[in-house]
C-alpha cells in the first residue's frame, strides 16, 4: 500500500498553535491552582466553597467539551469550523478573567460565595469552548499520522512550560504585585494572545462530503448508549482506573497551597520555588517514563508509579522543611503524572478508530467531572472534621496532612480496576 504523503504545517502556523497553547494552559494551570487560594484569602476559610468551585468547574468543561466540540464540528462558517470558537472564546476567556477577582467587593460572604462559583463556571465556559474543544480539535485537523507526533510534542511541552511558568512566577507576583494585578495581566495576556493569533489562524473547511449526516441530538446522544459500554469494556475499565487515581489526587491538590501556607508556614514565593522545582523534575522523570511504558509494559510501570506517587503523598504530608517538601512532591507529583501518560497512551490503543474524537469527550466525564466533584468533596469533609479551627468573621479550617494521607490510599485503590484489565486482551 502506497504510504500517503505527510500534510505540511507551515511556520507560522506552529507558532500560531504553540502561542495559543501555551497561553490557554497557563490559563488552566492558574485556575486549578490560585483561584482556591484566593477564595481562601479573600472570602472565606471555609473548605466547601473551594470545593463547589472545583466542582461547578469541573461539570462546566465536561459538558463544554462536549458539546462545543460536538458543535464545532458542525459548524460551516466563512471564518472556518473552529476558528470562531478560538477567536471570540479565548477573548471572553480572558475579560472573565479579569473580571473574577471583583467578587471579593462583594461583603455578604453567602453571596460572594455564589457569585464565585459562578465567576469561575463562566470563566471555564469560555476556556474550554477556545481551548478543549476548538483548540484541540484544530491540532487534530491540521495533522496527520506523519507529523502527528511532533504537533502532541507541541502541545505537552506547552503544558509543562506552563505549569512551571505559573508555579514559578504566579507566587512571586501575587506576593508583590496582589491578587487583582496579577489576574488583570494574566487576563489581558489571554485576549492579546487570542486575538492576535486568532485572527492569523487557518482554518480550511473540509469537503461537503464530510458534512454531518446525523442531528446533532443523535451524534451527542450516542455516547451513552449500553451498546457503547459493552463493546469497549477494556476501555471503560481503563477510564475507572484513570477516575479512582484522579480522585485520590483531588482530595488534596485543591487545597495544596493553602495547606503549604497556612500549616506548614510556606509563603507564596517559597511555594513557587518548590512547584518550579516539582514540575521541573516531573517533566525530566514523566517523559522518559512514557517511552519505557512502550517498551516494557504500560501495566506494570503504571503500577510501580501509582504506588511511588501515593507513598510520596504520605511522604509529603509529614514533611516540614523546603528541601524534604521539594522531594516528597517530585515523588507525589512526578510519578502520578508519569501513570498519566501511560494511562492516556493505552487509552489512545483501545479507542474505537471510528469514534476517537467522542470518546476522548467522554474521557473527560471520568478524568475531569467526576474526580473534581469526588474528590474535593471528600478532602473538604476532612478538612472541616479535622482540620484547625481559623478565628474570623466566618467559621473556617486550616487544611492538615489526613487529605494527603486519604487522598494517596484511595488512588492505591486505583490499581483494583487495573488488575482485573489484566485478564482482557488490552
């Protein structure tokens, strides 16, 4: 068989994608990190409100994902198919940016509590219709199986350079700068960024003959279907897996600075060294470790990871000083990103060739919404159990090492579904 030619990718066009890239999970990466400690700083001590947030968040770029994905792929404009939702989404993703400090002017804590759930939902509305959904599914577009490799090598450095960027300079510039200059410039960095490279962006629509030729209520619908379930049980049992270990992981995380600032001692910008430090390391340990995942078996160096991340989870919650904190976090965090890659590569080889682009919109049920409303949910409860009671005008807890402790033994708990994967062809 005649191999066909790889499609070209001009230069301007990787910058296009690495600028947006890199932007949007900066973006991501300072959510799922400053904005818990800001409601901590700033509206109240309350756990739960930290959790709802999470939660609410969680559900919203589910359903966006899928649904806007779903929509994009529909879409027949003279700008393109995912052009509009890029442009006008990161623009809207970052003026919501910039607007969600601004519920901290709210003095009723019951009301700024509601107003920042919902200030967040909006945020990642527009965050995951720009990046997760249209971001994603252009990089799809513009690649083949011949340059496929170097257009994820994109994107997963640009993930990792943006977790180090926003653990390294985050810290420092809100100890500084504050809360609301640092969301102003994060926010006007989004939409500069959106808009620039929005506008350069290419967006080729497909042939007519690639037009949908279902409702989009049949398309959206199918992936819930029993039949689904039963003809991709490894897959499911894969997804369980990746939803045990994840909730295990978000008891915590949520409240990880708070815990480091207001337990341990740690301010801001030592805990920017330390995450600078912990993210360095994975991406130098995480990478190497998938390539190995290749060659000696996903199963056993996924299982050898999940038990090194929840012993240094134990670890870590016993640690007190910046070296032993450094260390214990590089095991914690490294090898749990490390199980990552392995698990999304194997789930890459058990999805349907017909349906990829759907069931990696049902990934994000098991991998984002469920663990963020599970998880937190469970790390709050501890926290208001056996947490430090805070003095103030609202009753509130200081985190304590029992989330660390939970969290790793229930992603132990994780490697149940994967022994039982073993006895399937996988």
């Amino acid at each position: 068989m005649e191999k066909m030619p790889t499609r070209s990718i001009e230069g301007r066009t990787w910058i296009i994608m690495a600028a947006l890239a890199l932007t949007g999970q900066i973006a991501w990466a300072v959510e799922n990190a400053w904005f818990n400690t800001f409601v901590f700083d700033t509206i109240t001590t309350d756990p739960r409100p930290i959790a709802w947030m999470v939660a609410a968040s969680a559900i919203t770029a589910t359903l966006t994902t899928l649904i806007m994905g779903t929509l994009s792929d529909r879409t027949r404009s003279r700008w393109g198919r995912r052009k509009p939702y890029i442009l006008i989404g990161y623009l809207l993703w970052g003026l919501s940016t910039v607007l969600f400090p601004m519920v901290s002017f709210i003095k009723t804590v019951s009301i700024a509590v509601i107003m920042v759930v919902i200030a967040d939902s909006v945020m990642t509305f527009f965050g995951s219709t720009a990046n997760d959904a249209a971001f994603s599914a252009w990089t799809a577009d513009i690649a083949d199986s011949g340059n496929r490799g170097r257009v994820e090598g994109v994107l997963n450095l640009s993930m990792f350079l943006a977790q180090i960027v926003s653990m390294v300079a985050a810290g420092i510039l809100i100890d500084s700068l504050g809360y609301f200059i640092f969301f102003y410039s994060l926010g006007g960095v989004v939409m500069l960024v959106g808009l620039v490279a929005g506008s350069l962006l290419k967006d080729p629509l497909p042939p007519e003959s690639a037009l949908p030729s279902r409702s989009f209520a049949a398309e959206f619908g199918e992936l819930f279907r029993l039949d689904t379930l039963r003809h991709n049980r490894d897959l499911f049992i894969l997804l369980l897996f990746i939803m045990i270990s994840n909730i295990g992981m978000q008891v915590s995380l949520p409240y990880l600075i708070v815990y480091l600032e207001n337990f341990v001692g740690v301010s801001k910008t030592q805990f920017s060294i330390i995450g600078g430090a912990v993210m360095l390391g994975s991406a130098v340990l995480a990478l190497p470790f998938g390539i190995l995942a290749d060659r000696r078996g996903k199963k056993a160096l996924i299982t050898a990871a999940i038990l090194i991340s929840s012993l240094g989870g134990i670890l870590l919650s016993l640690a007190r000083s910046l070296p032993l904190l450094v260390v214990t976090g590089l095991l914690w965090q490294a090898f749990f990103v490390a199980s990552g890659i392995a698990a999304v590569a194997w789930l890459k080889d058990l999805l349907p060739e017909e349906n990829r682009g759907k069931f990696l919109g049902v990934r994000m049920i098991f991998w984002i919404a469920l663990p963020m409303v599970i998880g937190p949910a469970v790390g709050s409860a501890l926290i208001r159990n056996f947490g430090i009671p805070t003095t103030g005008l609202t009753e509130g807890f200081v985190p304590v090492p029992i989330i660390f402790q939970v969290g790793s033994v229930i992603t132990l708990f994780s490697l149940l579904p994967l022994y039982f994967l073993r006895r399937r062809k996988a």
